[in-house]
C-alpha cells in the first residue's frame, strides 16, 4: 500500500493565478486566430508542405525570399482591438517546423533564415502590450521535417530522414516552450496542435503530455494549456477547445468529446482556410460571424476566429472588412456578450446570455412578432437593448411565462438580431 501510494502521480491543482487567468479568459467571449509561416508565399494553405507533398528542403527555400514588407504588428492588433477582440493566438510554429520567431533551437525560423530578419512575434508581443491585448501561442507538436519526431499518420512524403527519438524531440519542445514563456513575458497561453498525428498507432503513443504541462506550469503557473486533440481534456489543461464547432454540435466531424466544466472556446474561420489561400474568398458575412459570437456567448464558450495573413504582411481586405462590421457590431452589443454567462443556447427563436441579474434574449428569428419566455415570476423591467425603451409585456401566472411583443421592434431591418434585456 505504501509503495502504491509512492508511485501515485500528484493530481494537477491549479495555482490562484491560473484560476484567475482562467476566469479572465472565460470572459473574453472573443478573439482572434492568426495562421502564418513561410506557407503563405505558397498561398495554398497552412498544410501544403503535406499535401502538396513537397520535398522538405524545396519547401525550405521559401524561407530565403520571405520578406512581408507590409508587415505591422501595431496595425495589426489595433484591428483587432477595434473588433472587439480581446485576444489573440499566434502561430509561433507549425506542423512545417518553421519557427515565426528567434529561437536558439534552430536556424529555421524567421530571424535567421529569412531576409526580413525581424522577430514578428517579438513586434506582435510588444503591440499587445501596447494595445492591452492578452497574447496567446499556437505550437505544433508534430513536426513534418524534424528526423527525431517519431513518425505520425502525416507528413510522409517530406523526403527526411527517420530517426526516431521523442527524448529528443521531447526536449527540443520543452526548450522552445521555456523561450516563448521567457522572452516573450506576457504570453498568458499556449495551444497545442498535433496530437492527433498519432490516434491510429497500433501501440498507443506516449506523448508525456502531463509531464510537459507540468513543466510549463513550473515555469509559469498562470499559463494557460489547451490542446486541440478532440478528446476529454488531459490532466494539467486549463481550457478546452473544439475545432470549426460549438461545444456538443460536433457538425464538422473534430469535437464530438464531452464538455468539461473547463473554460470553453470554439476555434473557425472566416473563410474556408486556417492558412492563407489566394482562391479561398468565401468569407462569412458579418451578420454570419456576429450570430456565431453569440450562439458561443450562449454556450460559455469563447469564439476563436481565424485570419491568415498574406505573404506580404497585409491582412486580406475581406477579413478587415470583417472585423470592422464586428467591431461596430460590439461597440453597440458587447455588453451582451463579455463576462457573460451561459444561458439558454437552442431555443426556435434564438438564444440566451446572463449577467448577474439580467438575461439578454437574443431574438435570431427575424420573423418572430411575440417571444413567451418562460420565467418563475413577473421580470422587474423588460426593455429594448439599443434603445432603452421600456416594452409593455403580459405575465401569465399559471404558465410563469412572459409575452414579450416584437413587432416594431424585431422588423428593425438594418438589425442584425434583435436583443431584449
């Protein structure tokens, strides 16, 4: 019995600074996703490396002519902040091993092995603080060009050579995450990709992953942890995210796992792909994005929205344009939206956000002419969100229900959704 208890792994208790970053974060409700790395001079996507079964050194010469002259980590996250964003994840290295920062880890990174020179993530950490934006990292845990990455079900055709060491590989992470949490001091998380690289093993494979949680949050306990597994969270995480889905719909086919009692986000796009495409212009409307920020708001769950930056440093025009109609959108509602908590999220008619006291109906159902929202008894004041005035309504005992009327209110047509506090 004692030598059980020994050998017992101590269970992960989150320091009083995580759990205040954690319910900071939860009530963020939005923030923004940037895809970028050498990938985007190829304009096919984040994955092209794999897909387009490149060969790694090829691939690579890319690298020699990235120079994103537009570039402007300043412009770039006042946008965001415009939008209402109040956060932003960064990809600080992908699947294609190339580092978007200077890490002594590796040449093949954007100080070193590029023109430019510059460190991006340095200027965008620098912007962030600037702007009070918090700053959160992607990092990939597969690697497509690494020899000591133990080969996954991808990145099969790169032309490397396999020699497989994840003591190796496994240090080589630990040594990049110990410079981003150091160099960078007001990274306030991290988002893992890849662990899926490795769910068709015949003999499952041991990612360590607790012991690398655990080593992160050594270094710093308020760091956030969250990985893109599609699966229940991992001891040590302090989020958990759901890939082009809201938590339980699971239409996309990545997020059908059981939803934790973690803080919640939701990651999409604003058009089909994560990393820049030059024929992807099927961008979501506003009216699309907005009802998306509220259906997550209605779940608990943040909306991680995604933009991938051109090669030459410019955000696309039809993501800016985006963001300005979210931002006016924001301005006008977000107090419908931040630090709220879930209400009710399927309802015929639309769906619901509270804060202490209030609920805040958000009526999705243009149509709709009279809303019975079922309360326990008579609501002290029911109103018109935008403008303040007071709506008659009836309150049937026997039912506890309250007729709310909409007609004047919900044919509004320059309204996106019509919100009733």
């Amino acid at each position: 019995m004692l030598l059980s208890c020994l050998t017992m792994r101590a269970q992960y208790v989150p320091s009083a600074e995580n759990i205040e970053a954690r319910k900071q974060f939860d009530g963020f409700r939005f923030g923004i996703f940037l895809h970028w790395g050498i990938y985007s001079e190829f304009a096919q996507g984040e994955w092209y490396l794999n897909t387009g079964k490149l060969n790694k050194d090829e691939y690579a010469k890319a690298a020699s002519c990235f120079y994103p002259i537009r570039f402007n980590a300043s412009e770039w996250v006042k946008a965001f902040k415009a939008s209402g964003a109040k956060y932003i994840t960064f990809t600080s290295r992908h699947h294609d091993g190339f580092s978007m920062y200077k890490t002594h880890e590796s040449d093949y990174n954007i100080v070193d092995a590029t023109p430019f020179g510059r460190d991006v993530l340095k200027e965008l950490s620098e912007a962030c603080q600037q702007e009070g934006i918090q700053l959160h990292l992607y990092y990939s845990i597969l690697d497509w060009i690494r020899e000591d990455y133990p080969l996954g079900r991808t990145g099969h055709d790169t032309g490397r050579t396999l020699k497989p060491n994840y003591d190796s590989y496994f240090q080589f992470m630990k040594n990049q995450v110990r410079e981003l949490l150091t160099n960078y001091p007001n990274v306030a998380g991290l988002w893992f990709d890849g662990y899926w690289d490795h769910d068709q093993d015949t003999i499952p494979f041991n990612w360590r992953m607790e012991e690398f949680y655990r080593y992160i949050h050594q270094l710093k306990p308020s760091c956030l942890i969250g990985n893109n597994h599609h699966i229940t969270p991992i001891e040590g995480e302090d989020f958990q995210m759901f890939e082009r889905d809201l938590p339980g719909e699971n239409k996309a086919g990545y997020s059908g796992q059981a939803i934790s009692k973690l803080p919640l986000e939701m990651c999409q796009t604003m058009n089909g792909m994560w990393g820049y495409k030059v024929a992807d212009q099927n961008y979501k409307s506003v009216d699309e994005l907005v009802t998306l920020i509220i259906r997550a708001a209605a779940k608990g769950c943040n909306l991680l929205l995604n933009i991938g930056p051109q090669p030459n440093g410019e955000l696309p025009a039809l993501a800016l344009d985006r963001l300005q109609g979210i931002g006016k959108w924001m301005d006008s509602y977000g107090e419908t939206i931040y630090s709220t908590q879930r209400g009710i999220d399927d309802a015929t008619w639309g769906v619901t956000t509270k804060k202490g006291n209030t609920t805040y109906i958000h009526v999705l159902d243009k149509t709709c002419t009279q809303l019975d929202y079922a309360m326990d008894k008579r609501p002290k004041q029911v109103k018109d969100f935008l403008t303040g005035n007071v709506i008659k309504c009836k309150y049937d005992k026997k039912k506890k229900c309250v007729m709310i009327p909409l007609e004047g209110i919900n044919g509004d047509p320059d309204r996106v959704i019509t919100i009733i506090e």
